[in-house]
C-alpha cells in the first residue's frame, strides 16, 4: 500500500516535472522568439563598456577663447556692402587658426540688433546682425554675451539679439530672455568630454535690469555663481566661466580679479576667460584647494574693434587641451599645454582685418616681431 502509495506519487510527480519543464522550454523558445532586434546591439554595447573599462578610457578636446567683439561704427561702415554689411573679409586672414581648436569662444560685447532697431556705437552699441554669420563661418562655436554693454539698447536689443544667435544656431551664454532659459545650462560636447559654459558681468554701465527680470542678464554674485557652478559640476566633465571683470586698459590684473577668480576655481571652475580691459592681462594657473590645476586667462583684450593704440589694437586666442581618462579608479581631468596666439587689427589699405600679430609688419604696425616677443612674454610667463 505504502508502495503502491509512493508509486503514484512518483507518476504524478513524474508527470508534474514533465509538463513543469514542457512549460519551461516553450517560454524559453518564446521569449527568444519575441526578443527584441536590439539584442544584438544591446550586447555589442555591454562587449564595449567592458572593454572601454578593461583598458580604460582616455580622450582629449582642445578649448580656446578670443576676446571682445566690439563693434564701433568705423567697423560696421568698413563691413557694409550695397544694402547689407560683409564681416567675413575682417576674420579671413586669422579664419585658418580660429578654426583649429575643437570648441572657439568669443566675447560678443555689443548686442547684435541689427538694423532695424538702429546701428549705434560708443557708448551705446548696436551692431548688424551679419556679424554672428562671420563668426561662425570664421570658426567661433559659442558667444559670451553677460557684459556691460547687454543692455546699451534695453531688454529689447537684448532679447533681438539672442533672437538672432538662436536663429543661427550660435550656442550663447551670459544673457536670456526668459527665467527657463536662465536656468538651463549651456553645455557643449567634443570628443566624448562635456563642457559647461557660464557667463557673468560685473554691471551694465549703470543701466538697470528691468524689475522682476533678473534673467536677462548674468551679474557677478558669489552665490549665484557657486550655486551654478555646482549644478554645472554634476552635469559636465570641465566648468569654463567667462567673467567681465577688471578696470578698462590696465596690462595687469587687479586684486579682485586675483581674489574672485581663486574663488571661482575653489568652486570646481577649470578655466575662466577674462574679458572687458580692452587690453591683454596674463594667462596663469591657479591650484584649488582639492588640488586641481586651473588655467586663468584675465583678460583676452580686443578681438576686433574701432579702438587703437596703447595695446588696444591687439588681441588673441588662448587655448589649452582638455584630457579626460576614466579608469576604475574614476574619472580624471587634466590641463595642459596651453597657449597664446597673438593678433593684431589692422586697418591699413581702408580694411579692418584680425591679424597674426608676428606678420602683422605689412599690416600697419612696426617692429612686428618685437611685438610679437614682448606679448608672448606678457602672456605666458606667468605659466612657466
Ligand atoms: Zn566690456
């Protein structure tokens, strides 16, 4: 009886396990049938991680910077061409180094209205629009635009001008039209490293923001810059600030330029663009307390512009390479190399052209070389 008992437990045990594993192996078969067609990529792409993570991952991006693109009227007059104006012809002899580094910023001083709300000049600008297409077509990939002439033609020029950056794709920073757009952050990617990019002022030439519309433009605040800074840390590999800052056509930076740039780096910025002294003030590296190195440009004086003499006519591009490797012990960002390239504004033969500084003898300017040896050494000997 018990045998019996156990007998016809075992069958139905038996019979159990095989309707149990019939089950098993039809799911099986029909869940490989019902796979998605992504299983293929899905499991090229864990192959991938894990060999990016075996050897480890090590890419590298160049940033540069130029300074301000202020823009007077003997500037505009010398671009216009029938019923338009043609910038291109003043960035063409500089176009070919402008166009090296992986991402190229620019200071737009004056706001880019355009004709119909009035060309104006010093002191308060309004320049053709056609200056943002010579821009781009020149090798520039983002403006700076939180400066003391963001407001010269009121909330409107301001917001006429991003208008006209947002129609030609032209990434911007520093100045919004809305409290959304304030709020995003401006972030670029080149060769797998993400760069945010910030933009503060210290004013507006006494012109007040509009009530209630802080957005409009960024003002030099600690706290809004570190609250920035930290949302930027989280989202990017590299934190680069542009500050307008420092007294207009002094060579050297001053001790709040020192003191709010140490600041800033303190924070978690890498590099920080300087502009707004007309004139070129030292590049520099700057330790943070966690031990980071970051590189300091405090000023990148006049890119083009109507302004000349005492250094205002010269200018330049200062780049540094950006290197990310990522292994298991983490992520690691490093500086190096960085480097000036000297310019000069030309306007012998009744054209306003962007110059390299070292040939710039056929250009209008004596002793080219010397020039060129004494502005190297003005801008790099901090870094040695
Ligand atoms: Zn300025």
């Amino acid at each position: 009886m018990k045998h019996n008992k156990l007998l016809l437990g075992g069958m139905i045990l038996a019979h159990i396990l095989f309707f149990l594993s019939f089950f098993l192996l039809f799911n099986m078969y029909k869940n490989k049938a019902s796979e998605p067609l992504s299983e293929k990529p899905s499991q090229l792409q864990a192959e991938k991680h894990l060999a990016i993570r075996a050897k480890g991952l090590n890419v590298q991006t160049t940033l540069a910077a130029i300074g301000d693109i202020l823009i007077h009227d003997r500037v505009y007059e010398n671009a216009k061409i029938k019923s338009s104006y043609d910038f291109h012809p003043m960035f063409q002899m500089i176009q070919s180094s402008l166009k090296k580094p992986d991402i190229l910023l620019a200071n737009q001083e004056t706001i880019l209205g355009g004709v119909k709300l009035g060309l104006s000049s010093y002191p308060c600008f309004n320049s053709p629009q056609q200056v943002g297409n010579a821009l781009i077509d020149s090798g520039v990939d983002i403006v700076s635009t939180a400066n003391n002439h963001a407001l010269d033609r009121g909330e409107k020029g301001l917001i006429t001008s991003i208008n006209y950056l947002n129609k030609l794709n032209l990434p911007h920073v520093g100045t919004y039209t809305s409290q959304k757009s304030h709020d995003t952050l401006q972030i670029l990617s080149s060769n797998g490293i993400k760069i945010a990019y910030l933009s503060y002022t210290y004013g507006t030439n006494g012109i007040p923001i509009p009530k209630g519309k802080d957005f409009l433009v960024n003002l030099i605040d600690k706290t809004k810059m570190k609250e920035e800074i930290q949302r930027a840390k989280k989202k990017a590999d590299v934190v680069v600030m542009s500050v307008h800052w420092g007294i207009e056509y002094q060579r050297f930076p001053n001790k709040e330029q020192k003191q709010l740039a140490s600041f800033l780096v303190n924070q978690g910025v890498d590099i920080i663009f300087g502009h707004h002294p007309h004139v070129l003030q030292p590049m520099a590296w700057i330790k943070a307390k966690d031990g980071r190195k970051a590189l300091v440009v405090y000023s990148l004086g006049n890119f083009l512009s109507g302004q000349d003499r005492d250094y205002k006519d010269i200018g330049g591009m200062a780049s540094v390479q950006i290197t990310k490797k990522v292994s298991q012990e983490g992520k690691i960002i490093s500086l190096n190399s960085p480097t000036f390239l000297p310019t000069y504004v030309s306007h012998s033969h009744d054209q306003y052209r962007v110059v390299p500084l070292k040939n710039a003898g056929p250009y209008g300017l004596m002793n080219a070389s010397e020039k060129y040896n004494e502005i190297m050494n003005h801008m790099t000997h901090h870094l040695k």
